[in-house]
C-alpha cells in the first residue's frame, strides 16, 4: 500500500470517529486515549476558562477595549463626509444645524477645506489611537503566553510519573508550544476582533438609521441569513483543527523518538519504513487542513459574494428610490427635504460597507479562532489533570539541616496504575541513618520500584514510608527531594556545559564548589584536559563524553547537592575495569555518612554494604550482611556461587 493510500484510510477512519464523537458530543483528551473521553466544553465554559487565564492583564486590555472603542468612532466619523461635500457644498443644499454656525459664513471651497480636513485629522487621531490599543494588546498578549506556558509546564512537570510516560516528549514540546499559546491568541480572535466588529456594526447601523429606516431593515434583514449559514459551516470546523493538531503531536512525538534513537533505527536498517512512517504522518494531517480550508473557503466565499450582491441590491433599490423621490417632488407629492438624495446614498452604502465589513473580518480568522480554541481546549484538559502528590493541609516543613536520614517500611505495598499484580508487597524496613543498603534480586523483582517509593516519585498503595519517623505524604515534595540525591546506569546531562550540569544540583554553588565535587568524584582530572574545562560543551546527553565520564560528572552532581539520602540504580554496571575502580572510589566517597540504597549485581560493590536486601516478586525474602546471608546458605548464597563461576571481578 502506498504512503497516499494509507494516509487516505487513516483520513476516512478519523473522520468516521470524529463523527461519532459528535454524534456522542465527547471529545478525546491530550493523547488521544479513549479511556479519557468527556464532555466536549461549549463556547461559554471555554471563554470563562480564558477571562481566568488572561490573569493580571485583564485590566490592560479592557482599557484596550476602551481604546478600540474611540478609534473605531473616530474612525466612522470621516464616513459622513462624503453626503456634506455631496449633497451640501456641490448641490448648495443647507447644513446640518449643528454645522451651521462654523461652517455657514464659509464659501463652497472653503466648506469643502474644513469638511476634508476635520476628515483627515479624525482618521489620523483613530489611528493613532488604534496604533497605541494594539500596542498594549500584543504586549498583553506576550506576557499571557509566557504566564500560561509556565504555568503548562509547572503543571505538565508535576503529572503522575506514569502519565508522563505516556506523553511522548515531542507531543509534550507541541502541548507547551502551540496550545499553550492559544489563549494569547484568543485576545484578538475572542475579544479585539468581535468587541471592534460590535462597535462598528452599531454605529454603522445608528448613521444608517439617521440616513434612511426603511434602508436599513431591508440591509439588517440580510445579516440573520448570512450569520445563521456561516455558524452552521464554523461548527464543524473546530473538531477539524483539534484532530489535525492530534496528528500533529504524535507526529512530532514520533519523529523525536526517531531521532533519539537513530543509532537503531540505522543499525536495523529502518531508516526507509522510518521516513515513509513520517511522511504519511504529515500527508493525514494535510487532508484534515485541506478539509478544513475547504470549509473555510466556503465560508469566505458565501461573504465575498454575500456583501456585494447586498450592495448591489441596496444601491439598485436607492437608486429606484431616488428617481421616484425626484418625481414625487415634481408633482408636489413630497416636500422638500424629505427625499433620498444623492449624497444619502453614498452615506448609506457606505455604512453598510462599514456594518458588513466586521462580519467578513470574524469570517476570514474564524479559521484561527477554531485553532485556538481546539488549543485552549487541550490546555484545559491539562489543568484538569491532578497533580502527583499535592502538598496536603497538614504538612510538615522539612528542615534539610536537621535531617538524620532513618528510612523506615511499615507494610508497603505497590501496585502499578492500570495493572493488577502488586510490583511489591507488605514490606517491612527499619534503616538507621547512615546506612548502606544493597538491594539484589533477579530483574523485575522489585527493586528499583522500592528505589522509586523511597525517593517519592511514587506513593506507597497501602502502607507508609518514613524520613526520621515523618510519613513522606505529610513533607511537601519538594522538600523532600533536596535531601536525596539520585545517580542512575543511565546518566542523563543537558545539553549545556559540565559546570552547568553539574550545578544542576544547586544552582547558587560556586566555580570553586563545583571544583570541589568534580575532584571528590575523581571528574577534574579529564575536565581540565579539555580545552574549554567547566564551560565545555558535552552535547545532548552527554554524547561527547564516555560512559564512566558521564558517570563521574553524575557522582558530582550529587556531591554538590550534599544529600542526607541516596539512590544508586546500578551505577557501575556497564563500566569497563578501568572506569569502575574510580568510580567505585567516587561512590564511596559519595556515601560516607549517608543514608544510601544501592541496585548492584556485582560483589564488589554488594560487599560494602551494612545491609543487603533479597528482592524477588516484590517481597524481601532475605535480608543481612554479605557474612550472614552467606553463611545462611539461601537465594543470596546461589546468587554469589553462580556470579563467582563466570569468573574473578576486577
């Protein structure tokens, strides 16, 4: 099957299962999961949801509303010239009352001066008006966007581990980019744009009513028929934007995932499936926005036909309405003054221009504004997500200084969100500060779930955890954290500098610290080698450097934190013999005097321990010194026996 093939059914399918969802009125929420559906939001919910997004900058831009309302008078005002010059300085006909008394003793070119110059000086001062207005608007609008993708982002960073996990990083960065600018859109698409259409359409239709009622009930007849057409077609457009924005984030999400992995993806020979893989990811995503332009440009062409048949109509029924005027003045039917002149005409068209012409602007950026408002939507479904570990009314602050370090397991069970099978179960755990736990077992037993619940990335099912007898649930995350400190197998560095990194621990730590830690960790020796030292570049990951230097530049990391507690995940598994003397050497500097749990296969690092722990299917099935277990002749006996047979360690 051909990419255009595929993406084609993809097309059909997603378009049947949109309808269906309208069918239902549900909508599916940020990555697609049908788990997830709910109530899809209507218009009043999603624009009270924007007011409270615009935060401290409501105020602005209600005075730019107020802007916006003088400039767009000011900017009808020159209208009216046309009729005066028309009608009172060509034809000779009498002023308007109030024009009298400046403009009476005047000649014909002097009237004609003064009309087109107040004309002139009203339409600059508008603009200058709007000019400041939409000043203050895309200054608010900024600062809107930087407030809600922070937000987003604080937000995104706080979901449960598991529902992170579900978000690929590239639907992520489209999530904070795209929809989180959304609101910041919408000032203009919801506000500016429809508050400036209101104000022009009512004054356009109060002059058009001076001018001739029965003109206007013929033009206000026509905007119902139009309206009603265009929300019909601008209903379904929104759906359209919000799947094409779908397609675009697993696309994205995809492609990142590709690129991160590119080494497979070359080694296996995928590059290919890879590339078609993206391509037909963009072809579906393309024939959701040419659905939605077609419907868009069906919209723009019912007004760009709709306007100048209506004024073809209006000018054709003033002109018959004048020529019969004329003869009713003649045959004395009419008095003077009460016929529709020339210059009322081209007043009146011109209103009408001006009344329609909001309703053609709200037509060409309803396209936008459906886009924005589909991204407003995924937002929000963020916001409603809950947040992992909120900080609970009766918590407890943590002083770092006083923290011993004790870690206690009263009955800890785990369980994974949307499996059965409990990852651990009943454990029970007394650890001493300052003490060195290893943690053995076959993979899958459970250890690094136990790592996870002691660092709190996770809440025990049933249960409690313990810091110095204060149940974890009860100390604000946060807090907790700047007492651990954590060094994976899989070290992961920003794409940023080694002192950069380094510091990530503690961003107040100076050059000379962070010297200190890189020295501790056995890292300054190679630091200095390199030619830019702490502000060489190490590339994403840390890809410039080798295995045991990104794990030396971890142990630094840690170092320069100062942690009471400590998680090792396998820290020196995949090191050759060279690498693992120093950073076994890093390590133990790293955990004098620290409470420490430590994932390791090899003996020499088992060894050391004050504690070693048996996992297996989630329970602590021994538990003791190297000596003790050893002597006990039990799965941790096996264990060493059967690593000691495939040779010496180093």
């Amino acid at each position: 099957m051909s990419s255009s093939d595929s993406s084609r059914a993809r097309f059909e399918a997603s378009k049947e299962t949109m309808r269906e969802r309208a069918r239902a009125g549900v909508q599916l929420q940020l990555d697609g999961e049908e788990k997830s559906l709910k109530r899809e939001r209507g218009f009043k919910e999603l624009f009270k949801a924007f007011w409270a997004l615009l935060g401290q900058e409501r105020r602005p831009i209600v005075g730019v509303l107020a802007l916006m309302t003088v400039s767009t008078v000011l900017g009808l005002a020159p209208l009216y010239a046309p009729k005066l010059v028309l009608d009172n300085v060509v034809d000779g006909r009498p002023l308007p009352g109030v024009l009298e008394p400046s403009l009476g003793a005047l000649t014909a070119r002097g009237q004609l001066f003064w009309i087109l110059g107040v004309s002139l000086s009203l339409t600059v001062l508008a603009l200058l008006v709007g000019l400041v207005g939409r000043w203050i608007a895309t200054r608010a609008a900024k600062r809107v966007a930087i407030d809600v993708r922070g937000e987003a982002f604080e937000h995104a960073s706080r979901l449960p581990l598991h529902r992170l996990t579900s978000m690929s990083s590239g639907g992520t960065s489209s999530l904070l980019r795209d929809d989180a600018g959304a609101p910041a859109a919408l000032i203009g698409e919801m506000l500016l744009n429809p508050w400036g259409a209101l104000v022009q359409l009512t004054g356009s239709v109060i002059m058009l009513l001076i001018v001739d009622a029965r003109l206007v009930l013929a033009a206000v007849a026509l905007v119902p028929i139009i309206w009603i057409t265009h929300r019909t077609w601008i209903r379904r457009i929104r759906p359209m934007w919000r799947e094409t924005r779908k397609i675009r984030r697993e696309v994205d999400g995809h492609t990142t995932q590709v690129f991160g992995g590119i080494r497979i993806v070359r080694a296996f020979g995928r590059r290919r499936s890879e590339a078609t893989r993206y391509v037909r990811g963009q072809a579906h995503q393309t024939r959701f926005e040419l659905l939605a332009w077609w419907w868009m440009r069906g919209v723009d062409t019912a007004w760009a036909i709709a306007i100048p048949a209506s004024t073809a109509a209006l000018l054709c029924y003033g002109a018959l309405r004048i020529i019969g005027d004329a003869a009713l003045l003649e045959s004395g039917q009419m008095q003077p003054g009460q016929e529709l002149t020339i210059g009322s005409l081209v007043l009146f068209l011109t209103y009408l221009t001006a009344m329609l012409g909001p309703l053609a602007t709200l037509a060409a950026t309803a396209t936008g504004l459906q886009n924005s408002l589909a991204g407003l939507d995924r937002v929000l479904d963020l916001f409603a997500e809950e947040e992992d570990m909120p900080t609970p009314a009766d918590a407890v602050e943590l002083d770092l200084e006083s923290v011993v370090g004790a870690i206690k397991l009263e009955g800890v069970s785990f369980t994974y969100p949307g499996t059965e099978t409990p990852a651990l179960a009943d454990l029970e755990l007394d650890v001493a500060a300052g003490t060195t736990v290893a943690l053995v077992g076959p993979s899958g037993a459970g250890k690094t779930t136990l790592c996870n619940l002691i660092a709190r990335f996770f809440d025990p099912t049933a249960g409690t955890v313990t810091l110095d007898g204060t149940d974890l649930k009860r100390i604000p995350v946060d807090d907790y954290r700047r007492a651990l400190a954590l060094v994976e197998q899989d070290v992961f560095l920003f794409d940023a500098s080694i002192g950069e990194n380094v510091a990530y621990s503690r961003r107040d730590a100076s050059k000379a610290e962070i010297r200190r830690a890189l020295e501790r960790a056995n890292a300054l020796e190679f630091v200095d080698k390199l030619p830019e030292g702490l502000d060489a570049r190490i590339g994403e990951r840390g890809v410039k450097l080798s295995g045991g230097q990104r794990q030396r530049l971890a142990i630094a990391r840690a170092l320069l934190a100062e942690p009471r507690l400590l998680i090792l995940d396998e820290a020196t598994s995949s090191l050759d013999t060279e690498n693992e003397l120093l950073i076994q050497a890093s390590l133990s500097e790293l955990m004098r005097g620290r409470t420490s749990f430590v994932i390791a296969h090899r003996l020499s690092t088992i060894r050391q321990a004050d504690l070693i722990l048996v996992i297996d299917a989630g329970r602590i099935v021994e538990r003791g010194t190297h000596e003790e277990l050893i002597e006990a002749g039990g799965v941790y006996q096996g264990m060493v026996a059967m690593q000691t047979q495939r040779g010496p360690e180093p």
